[in-house]
C-alpha cells in the first residue's frame, strides 16, 4: 500500500520560484568585473533567469544540451545557474584555473553548445575557441558597452544583448526530477578530469541537508558570501541553499584578496563565508597587518582542503568567529562531513574543542560512511584505526559521465554499493571522521603509516611558517620518510633546526620529519589544493642525494 500523499517533482527551478514568492526583496550584491557593485533582489533574479531559459530556446537549445560557463562568482552566473537548469539543459561550470588544454579538453568531452564568459577570461577564450569545434558561439557576460572590440572571435554574443531577446513571461517546465542538471569535473592531478553529472533530486536532496542546524545552519537571517568559486562544485551549494531559505548572497567576483573581500564583508554585514585555507591566509593577514576585526561575521565554513589548526584558533580565539570544517568531493555533490559540535562538546576547553574542530566532522543526514581495511572488513570507530574512507549516499556519484572511466566508481561491500574516496581516515566514537592522507599520499616508513596532515598542521602552528607540506621522500632503510617543505613569511629567519625541534612533544619521535626543504613557493591546484605529486617529482628523491651527498 502507497501513502496517499502529493508527488511534486524536485526540480531547481523551484528553488527560485520560492525565494522570488517569499523572499523576492532580499537582496543579491555582485562586485562586477566591470568594477562597481551591482544589487538587485531575487525578484530579480527569477525574472532575468526565465529570459535566460527563453533565450536559449529561441537559440535551439533543447532538453540534456551542455551550456558551458568560465566566469567568476556573481548575479549573471547565479542566472544562468538556475535557467539553464531550470529549463532543461544541463550548466556545465568549467575551472578557469585549468591549464588551457585541459578547459578545451573539458569543453569538447561535454560536447558544450554555448560558453558564456566574464570579460576576464577572454584571453583563455581565444585560446579554445578554435579548438571546441561543436560550441555555436561564445557569449561575454557583459552589456553592449563593455563588449570587446576586434576580439577575433567568430560568433561572439553579449549576454545583455541576448537577455533583451527572451521573455520573462517564460514558463518552467516540469521536468522529470532524476533529470540531469549541473556537471561538474574533478580536478584530479593525474590523467584527464572526469565528469560528475548531478541530477535535479540530488541537488535539491543536497540543499536541505547541508542547510540544516547541524550543518551550515543558513537562514534568512543570514548574510552569505561564497568564496568558493561557483565553478567549484556549485560554490558547495550556498547559491541553492541561498534560495531555499531566504539569505541574502553576497558575490566578490574576481577580487579575492584579504582588504578586498573585508571591506565587502564589513560593508555588506556578511555573517556566513565559504572558502579554501588559502584564500582565508589572506584575509588573516590583512587583519593582523591592519589591526581590524570582524564586525558582522559569526562563522566561516572551511574546506576543499584540511583546516590548519592555527587558523582554526585563530579565527576562533582571536575574531571570534566560529570555524565549520567541512569534507566532501566532486562526487559528493560535495558536502559529506560537517564539523559541528554535540552538547557534550561545550563543556570542553577551547583546546580540547580546536582538536575536535580540526577533524573534518560528523557525516550529515543522507550520506552513510565506514572505514575499511586491506581486506575489505569494516574497521572500528576509535578514533585511532585508520583504513579507506567509503561512502554512499542519494547524492553521491554513481558513475562518471559518459562512462570512460576504466571502471565504474562504485565498489561493492558487504552486498551494498560504495564510493571509494581515495582518503584514509579516522572515526571517533562520536562519528567524527578525521582525514589522515591520501591513499595515495600516505607516508608508508618501514611498513607503519605516516600522517602527512599531521605534519603539516604542527608546521603551520609556527609563527615563522607560512605554507607546509609534507611528502613521501625516498629512503634507503625505511623506504619512505616524511620530508617537510615550507614557505618562510616574510623577513623570518626560521632554520631546519629549529623547525625539527618544534616537534618534539608533539608527535611520535619517529615521526618526525627527517628533513625540511624551504622554497618561496608551494604549488596550487586549480581548486586551491597542494599539488603533492609536483612535489614528490621535484623532492621525492631528496633524501636518497643527501645520503649520498
């Protein structure tokens, strides 16, 4: 027997049909390329995203064709987010941080109709337009004015321009909620990156849980700035989550250094930011340089790659602004763990918290997680075991688009499907998953397991460490030691010495690092992650030379 309750479809274009109905005076604040700041509301909003969808109609766009977008965090992009999903078509949200074969790689295995584009990223246009033999045209996400002149690009269109010719009249159509919606590439440092085609329902599946109290905890009380690229796995949802509950957004667009993104914050009252370690050692530093503090800002959501816990303490203990350490993929959708506290955890000292923050968190609400062994078996949840972290869940990957991968992601456990993530974790008793390496940047010294992240997060405590990475390095006893690079701030005078012995009492004797290797830079994906494998080709054999040396 079926309950006897109303089916409606979860499509995204719902999600804006709501904040236009209930929220339509909320506001939207876009710092442009074009340089000033744009406003408008969510009223808005819907009503230039319906001229998007009747656009692309008039255009020939039809249900399931790829639209292709290279453009910053701003209202412009949030339209397209929401009409070309909304009417069918799928947004594929492409990393202009990529090296220019990979965008065009990207472009032609999506097989993408149209590409729309900030003005910033006309130099990368030129690049790929002759290489993406199957997109009709390029469309520069600017007014007439501003539009580029003798650009050498055939079919190039202005997005205003484009906008004028659709109606906002334009009604969604009810689409089937298991439709695709969104495509996202991995930016995986090896091979060519793979296609994660997320559906309406698990999107919207995705929006409510990471919405919720114990996890990002968004209201229409909030103020909301995404650091987090919109090209970077939907921004981690806030524009979706924005929507559903009525918070006002918050774009920086392309100025993501430390004073510009304060003074949005403070301008705008931000309360909720998102965004990578590394965009936050900016903003840190601006502070510290200037004397100033947060006004507004009760909480900052931090992921894409481990939290150091200096910056937990001091964003926490300093600011006063409450740290939310996050994990997930581009498989997930992304969000799986989010670091919130249980009520036993207040009556902790800030310390004893900072250690519970500092794992990567408590999974949310429709994502199921284990860690398992060599063999399979799943492995207990002390705290201190360590074996492959899986997960399934209604918005994780099932398998990746078009299939070229040379399996399908998914392994079978115990009878049951899993996402096998790469990563070697941790769970506590309280389900607090911790992060300890990479499958493949796990330290293996003499058959026993190094953390390289533990490492790193007691280097980054150093008041004279600026960035710290650990590697696997080459060794003639032990086959694999632990070798720490690291990046001086500025007029330190930090010497291997006494780096070394900053760690004793901290960790494992063993453990210690067996040496560091300073640089002046520390290589950055396109995502803000440590490319560990540049590093292991330019230091893996350190160790081995010194020896000999």
């Amino acid at each position: 027997m079926h309950g006897l309750m109303m089916h409606k479809q979860l499509l995204i274009s719902s999600l804006i049909e709501h904040a236009d109905r209930h929220h339509g005076d909320t506001q939207i604040v876009s710092r442009r390329v074009e340089g000033d700041i744009h406003r408008y509301t969510f009223r808005d909003c819907h009503r230039r995203a319906r001229q998007v969808a009747s656009a692309l109609t008039s255009l020939g766009v039809q249900p399931a064709d790829r639209i292709g977008t290279l453009a910053w965090n701003g209202y412009r992009h949030l339209e397209l987010y929401y009409g070309v999903s909304g009417m069918g078509a799928i947004v594929h949200t492409i990393n202009p941080r990529l090296h220019e074969d990979q965008v065009a790689y990207i472009a032609n295995h999506a097989e993408d109709q149209y590409i729309f584009f900030d003005l910033t990223f006309l130099p990368l246009i030129k690049l790929i337009a002759g290489r993406c033999n199957r997109v009709k045209a390029f469309i520069a996400m600017t007014d007439h004015t501003h539009m580029p002149k003798d650009a050498g690009i055939d079919n190039l269109l202005c997005y205003e321009d484009l906008l004028q010719q659709g109606s906002a009249d334009y009604v969604w159509p009810m689409l089937d909620e298991d439709a695709a919606s969104t495509l996202c590439y991995t930016s995986g440092t090896t091979g060519n990156p793979k296609g994660v085609l997320y559906s309406h329902r698990s999107s919207l599946l995705h929006t409510y849980a990471a919405a919720l109290p114990d996890a990002l905890n968004c209201s229409a009380r909030d103020v909301i700035l995404p650091v987090v690229p919109m090209f970077h796995v939907n921004a981690w949802g806030l524009p979706y989550i924005a929507c559903m509950v009525g918070a006002k957004l918050v774009f920086p667009g392309p100025a993501l250094d430390g004073k510009s993104l304060f003074e949005l914050l403070e301008v705008e009252q931000v309360t909720l930011c998102a965004g990578v370690p590394t965009v936050w050692q900016g903003l840190l530093g601006h502070l510290e340089e200037t004397g100033q503090h947060f006004s507004s800002m009760k909480r900052t959501i931090i992921g894409g790659a481990a939290c150091p816990t200096a910056m937990l303490h001091r964003f926490q203990e300093i600011y006063g602004v409450a740290v939310l350490h996050v994990w997930g993929m581009t498989e997930l959708s992304p969000i799986g763990t989010i670091g919130t506290l249980k009520a036993r955890h207040l009556a902790m000292s800030p310390a004893e918290r900072n250690a519970v923050q500092s794992k990567q968190g408590r999974a949310v609400f429709g994502v199921d997680m284990k860690i398992v062994g060599a063999d399979g078996l799943e492995l207990p949840w002390d705290g201190a075991t360590s074996g492959d972290l899986m997960v399934r869940g209604p918005w994780v990957v099932r398998d990746y688009f078009k299939n070229e991968s040379d399996c399908s992601p998914l392994l079978e456990h115990a009878g049951q499907a899993w996402f096998p993530t790469g990563d070697v974790a941790t769970i506590d008793v309280d389900g607090f998953m911790q992060i300890t390496d990479r499958s493949k940047d796990v330290i293996k010294s003499g058959g026993e397991w190094i953390g390289s992240i533990d490492l790193e997060n007691v280097a980054m405590t150093h008041p004279s460490v600026s960035q710290a990475a650990c590697i696997a390095a080459k060794h003639a006893k032990w086959d694999e030691r632990p070798l720490l690079v690291v990046v001086r701030k500025a007029q330190a005078a930090l010497t291997r010495e006494e780096l070394l012995a900053f760690y004793e009492g901290k960790i494992a004797k063993w453990w210690t690092p067996d040496d560091v290797v300073f640089v002046d830079t520390i290589p950055l994906g396109a995502t803000g992650k440590v490319l560990k494998n540049r590093l292991r080709e330019q230091f893996g054999d350190h160790l081995l030379v010194k020896a000999v040396g």
